[in-house]
C-alpha cells in the first residue's frame, strides 16, 4: 500500500480547494496518486474527444455537408460538456454558483439559438482549460506526495523473539527499528546502536551525508548509507516530523493572504452580477425590439465577464511556491505567511545558534611564563568536569580524559574553586579573576569576540583560555547576498556589547542590538516593523515573543527549540543560513507572479466585456480569448515552483551551491 494513501487521512488537515466555492465543479477531490503522463492521462479523454470531433464537424460543415457537421459537433457538444455541467448542476441544486453555471447557460444559449458549433467550441476550450488546471494544481501538489513517499511501506523491528517486519504506520514509540544499508527511516528516532552516514537531503535540502552514531537523532524520511542501524523510535509511524511537514504545508494551503482574499472578494459576487448584467443585456433585446441579436450578445456577456482565469491566478501561485519550498527545506505555514515573506526589507537575526553554531569551542589559549597550553587547560577541564555551564563542555572537550578536582566549591556568577593535586586552583571570569600580567591578551581575546576564562593556581594567574561560539561558515555569505537582494540585517543578540559587535563585523553587520532580553527583542522588532517589512531569525526560546511580533517568523533548523517553532511563521529543516536569501527571492516572485495573474485576468474581464456588448466577438472568439487567457495564468503560476537562483558570491567567498536552490 503506498504510503500517500496510508497516511493521507493523517496529513489531510485543514484541506480547502483553491476555487474557494468552486471546490466540487470538477469533482477531484481526494485524488492521492499522482497523474499519468498527459497523454495517459483519462482526464484529459473527453477534452480530446471533444477536440477531435469538433475539428471533424468544422470539416463537413466547410465542405457543404451540414448533417454531419451537426452530429460531429453535437458529439464535440457532449464531450465537452460532460466534465462541467454536471457539477455546476449539482452545485445549483445546493444554492451556490460558479463559472461552470455561467458556461452551462452559454452553451445552452447558443444551441437554442441554433449555434451548435459555437457551443461545441465552448465545452471544448472550457473543458480543456479545465483539465490543465487540474493537472497545474496536482502538478502543484507533487512535492506533498513526494514526501511522504519517502517513508517505506514496511519496517523491521527487533522484538525478544527477532526481527519483524510490520507497516510503517504501525511502528510506536519506544518500538527498536532495524534500518539496513540504503534503507530509509521510517519515523523519527535516536541510533542505539551502529554507526553509518545518512543523506537527509530530502528533508533538509542538506546535499553533504552526515555521519551519525549512537545518541544522535535521526529524521524520517532520511536514507541510510552503508551499515546497519539500530533506533529507538522517539515518534509513532503516523505522527513524525514529516508527516508534520506535508500537515503544515497542506495548512498554508488553505490559510489564504492578502491576495488570495482579494481574488476571492472580486471573484465570488462576480457570477451572480454577470448573471444579472446578462439578463438586463437580454430583456434590453425585448424592449428595442431585437431579443434575438441580444440575447445572443448577453450569452457571450456570460462568457466574456467569467472570473475563470481571477479564481485560479492566486491559489495555482501559492501551492507551487509553497510545494517548491518544501521540498528545499523552506516551510511555510500559510499562503499568508508566504505572501508576507515577499514584502520583507529588514532580517533581524539571533546570534547564538543561528549566525553561530551554537557549539562554543576553545579557540586560544594564552599562557604566563612557565604555563604550557596544555598545563592551563587541564588544570580548567580538572575544575569544569562535573560543571553544567556552556562553556564547561568546550574546554573539557579541549582537554579529554582530564580526572576531575577535589574539594571544588562553585562560585554562582563567578568560577569554580578546587583542588588539583597539590595546588589550590580557581577558574572564573575576569570580573571575579584579575588577568594582571595578562591584561593585553584579555582585551585582545575580549575585542575579538571570545568569552575569557581566567585561570588561577596558587593565588599565581596560569593562564588565560578564550571560548568563542564560532560563526557558521556561510554567515557572511549569507549577509552579503541579502544585501544584494536590497534587505537590511540586524542582529539581535543577549550577548555583551563587545563579543556582539566582533562577531557581527565578521558576518558583515553594521546593526547590533546587544545585551537584549526576550522582551527587548520583542520591542526591537515592534520599532522594526513599523518602519519597514521584518522578518526575525531565531532558535530559542527566548526567541519566540520576537518571532510572533515580527511581520514574518523563521525558526532555524531541526535543532531550534518548540517554542521558536511554534511561534514561527517559517521553519527551515536545514541549517545552511544561505536557505534564508533563497526563500526571500523565492517569495517575492512568487509575489509577483500573483500580482501579474491579478492583472491579466482583470484585463481579460475589462476588455472582453465590451466587446462582447457590442457583437465585436463572437461567441467562439470570446472562449478562445478567455480560455487562453486562463491558460497563461496557469502556466505563469505553476512557474513559481522553480527554485530561486542563487545570489552570485563575491570573489572572496566560497562558491558553494545553495542545497536545495539550483545555482
């Protein structure tokens, strides 16, 4: 059973058809399985029935033979008609209106008035565009399927009696999964035993392997490299992070902008108002004593002011940028998130774990005279062993297998007091630790952005260790192509003055709001946003009342906290920062295909109308006209599923590709 179907009924929230009312007219609702090549496709088969037989009829009728140009054409009539009229009578019946009633008038208009072959050429185009819009949507909706196609059908799972092999959506918390070489993860889980490579590009957009073993957490969805693993599954077969992912794209689906509402606003009292203008156009007939020229100038008023092309031009945009996005390790959580995320001008980002690794690391060490670097960072580890401090980890990781001290005594706020060997040592901040001697290099570690660790022995300083959370690689990449995309940066940051500015100056920052608490970011954002479009970057906690005032929230990476990600309107399941210029250029075209789509179908209405009241077009002009019109909008909205170009980096920044964005 594939896995779409088996966990549609999971990932199936909050589902709304992109025509808003017209979401049963083409009764293709609930369809999981991706569509056929076009030319297999059964869809398409009364479209290219009606097709060819109206090109049939056309010949006898040019050839003098009026008989079966009728059947031909009445055929061509009842193909075509068979993938609307249905469902616009069936909407009728339940009191609500559509485009589909509007060309069911039109086209019983015309035979009555004799026009067979005027209303085949309706049905046919109608019904084509149709099907093409069908196939945009589902073509739209691939990556969704894609995704879940990435979790197997079965797994194996280790019980006191062997391996069994069960449905993955079987599979319960706690439950030990056996993933064998070049197998993919089923949910999510922590390795218990084995060591190999995962590719996680998929999920994380992340093209390079990464090296996992036991205690590392592990994704669905990812696809083992060439060793066997065991894992303890920390998420049921159901309910994992990627089935989260295709539930909140499918979310933002229906959650619709600014945009969407407007097309919605504009298109949906449209069809009882060209119904009432077809109507007057018509009863005009009477009154100037031609109802027949009138009422058939009023069927191609129904036709010509159809809002077809307004109620696609939104909806077609938004679910092939969003689908794209996802399948590069960008989600975004609502078409109005989406559409926000195309006006933004300012990036304020977090420092720690998002313009850094998060992973504070030992990055020099400066020594009296008689002090080895190795001496001074054992004497530290020996008192940091036991300590739960972010910057213990980094400097008993510099010195491994260091035993711990005695007789230590913890100093809140300043260091820790102990016993190493014979020698009473203390290791503590500069505030409680004077450097002396080593005041130079203090200053000089402080300037370039590391935490100090003063290092005492005996009442003699030993020592001086400088601890850095260092950038990420591509930071300043990152901030360079955001400038070139005309987006200002800030950074944000609880951090002291001095390490914030260092740090900032080599991501290229010139905006730094340092020392800030939670409620301060929050306000830093407020003042942003009201003078221009924000969007905040963060991963923690304390991000998060910042992430819910900004005019859009991106929580970064599958190691952000549950808060951040909950108050974001964007989570990014990767860590590469180049993602964040990607996404803002992904979605600023995508803003402009909408706003292009709005246009040409309003242009479309306004012009034809006219000409239609005044027997310009004819019934069959005006079909050609709208429908390709409808044809454009579809083909310029799916285009926003391309993937954004990437900024070209500057000379002395690594040309890496952007994983996930086509370089």
């Amino acid at each position: 059973m594939p896995a779409g179907n088996r966990l549609g009924d999971e990932a199936a929230v909050a589902r709304e058809h992109e025509h808003g009312d017209d979401d049963d007219e083409h009764d293709h609702e609930g369809q999981s399985e991706a569509r056929p090549p076009w030319w297999r496709d059964t869809a398409l088969l009364p479209s290219a029935i009606a097709g060819v037989t109206l090109l049939i009829g056309y010949i006898f009728q040019w050839t003098g033979l009026p008989i079966p140009a009728l059947v031909f054409q009445s055929a061509a009539l009842l193909a075509g008609a068979y993938t609307f009229v249905p469902g616009a009578i069936r909407r009728l019946l339940r009191r609500r209106l559509g485009v589909g009633l509007l060309m069911t008038i039109a086209a019983v208009g015309a035979v009555a008035l004799g026009h067979v072959g005027e209303a085949a050429t309706l049905a046919f185009l109608f019904s084509l565009a149709e099907a093409l819009e069908d196939r945009a949507m589902d073509r739209a909706k691939e990556g969704l399927r894609a995704l879940l196609s990435l979790i197997p059908d079965t797994v194996r799972v280790s019980r006191l009696n062997g391996d069994i092999t069960i449905p993955a959506a079987q599979v319960q918390e706690l439950d030990i999964i056996v993933v064998g070489a070049g197998e993919r993860v089923a949910t999510d889980g922590v390795i218990v035993d084995g060591r190999s490579s995962l590719d996680t590009s998929a999920i994380t957009g992340e093209s390079i392997p990464v090296e996992v073993g036991p205690g590392d957490a592990v994704a669905a969805g990812s696809v083992n490299g060439s060793a066997t693993l065991r894992m303890e599954a920390t998420a049921n077969g159901r309910d994992n992070s990627l089935t989260q992912i295709v539930k909140l794209v499918e979310q933002a689906h229906a959650r619709k902008g600014e945009r969407a509402r407007l097309a919605d606003r504009i298109a949906r009292p449209l069809v009882p108002i060209v119904l009432i203008a077809a109507a007057v156009v018509a009863a005009f007939g009477f009154i100037v004593g031609e109802p027949g020229l009138w009422i058939e100038r009023a069927l191609v008023v129904l036709v010509a002011a159809s809002p077809c092309a307004l109620a696609i031009a939104v909806p077609v945009t938004v679910i092939s940028a969003i689908g794209a996005a996802s399948r590069f390790g960008v989600i975004i959580k609502s078409g109005e998130a989406f559409e926000r995320f195309g006006t933004i001008r300012t990036v304020a980002l977090d420092k720690t774990g998002t313009l850094t690794r998060n992973e504070p690391q030992v990055v020099e060490v400066a020594t009296a005279p008689g002090r080895t670097r190795e001496n001074v960072l054992a004497l530290a580890a020996a008192l940091e062993a036991t300590s739960s401090h972010p910057l213990a980890a980094a400097i008993t990781a510099a010195s491994p297998g260091t035993s711990a001290a005695q007789e230590m005594v913890e100093e809140a706020g300043r260091g820790i007091t102990g016993r190493v060997g014979a020698a009473t040592v203390r290791v503590g901040n500069t505030r409680w630790l004077d450097p002396q001697s080593l005041r130079e290099d203090a200053d000089r570690m402080a300037g370039a952005g590391m935490t100090i660790v003063v290092v005492e022995a005996d009442g003699r300083i030993a020592g001086l260790i400088g601890v850095r959370d260092e950038l990420r690689p591509e930071a300043a990449e990152t901030i360079a192509m955001m400038t070139r995309l005309g987006i200002s940066t800030v950074m944000l940051t609880g951090d002291n003055e001095r390490t914030a500015r260092a740090l900032a100056n080599q991501a290229g920052i010139t905006d730094v709001r340092a020392e800030q608490l939670p409620r301060d970011k929050a306000d830093a954002i407020a003042t942003l946003v009201a003078n221009a479009p924000t969007a905040m970057v963060g991963d923690g906690i304390n991000d998060a009342p910042a992430l819910a005032t900004a005019t859009v929230g991106i929580a970064m990476g599958v190691k952000g906290s549950a808060a951040a990600i909950e108050s974001a309107d964007i989570a990014f399941t990767g860590n590469d920062l180049r993602l964040l210029p990607g996404a803002l250029a992904h979605a600023r075209r995508g803003r402009r295909i909408m706003t292009v789509n709005i246009g040409l179908a309003l242009a479309i209405i306004v012009v034809l109308f006219p000409l239609a009241l005044f027997g310009v077009l004819g019934l069959a002009g005006v079909v050609l006209v709208h429908e390709i019109a409808e044809v454009v909008v579809i083909l310029n909205g799916v285009s926003a599923a391309r993937r954004p170009i990437r900024t070209r980096p500057t000379a002395d920044m690594p040309s890496r590709p952007l994983e996930g964005v086509n370089a």
